[in-house]
C-alpha cells in the first residue's frame, strides 16, 4: 500500500516539474521584448537552442517512470496478500 501511495506522490510532482518546465520556457520567452515574437521564442528555448537547459523537463521524465513503477509494483504486492 505504501508503495503505490509513494508511486501516486512521485507522479503527482512529475507532473508539476513537468508542467514548471513549460512555465519556465514562458517567462523566459515573454521576457525577451518585441523584437522576436514570444511564440517564436517559446519554441526556441523548448527545442534547445538556446542556453536553458531541460534538466527540469528530464528529472520530470525519470521520475514520472519511477512513480509509475512504485505503483504497479505495490498494486501487484497488495493484490498478492
């Protein structure tokens, strides 16, 4: 049971690092000015080609796959006893 509930937490924060990536890309391309416009901006910096990093977006990734993981693994544990 702790396990799935570990797997359910780790898969809630994924989803807020993952949904913080995207924020982070939208500040960072709204604060550029007028001379390139933001939508532009935002794809440039998601697509990596410029110098933020998605280590945000990566860490979201490994731990979603782990959340995911912990729980099958204490579903399948609960399910045995």
């Amino acid at each position: 049971m702790v396990k799935a509930l570990v797997g359910s937490g780790l898969m809630i924060a994924a989803a807020i690092l993952f949904v913080g990536h995207y924020l982070i890309a939208a500040v960072l391309a709204g604060g550029y000015g007028n001379e390139v416009p933001a939508a532009y901006e935002f794809g440039t910096i998601l697509s990596g080609e410029t110098v933020y990093s998605s280590a945000i977006f990566n860490t979201s990734v490994i731990v979603g796959i782990v959340g995911i993981l912990f729980s099958i693994w204490g579903i399948i544990e609960q399910r045995r006893v």
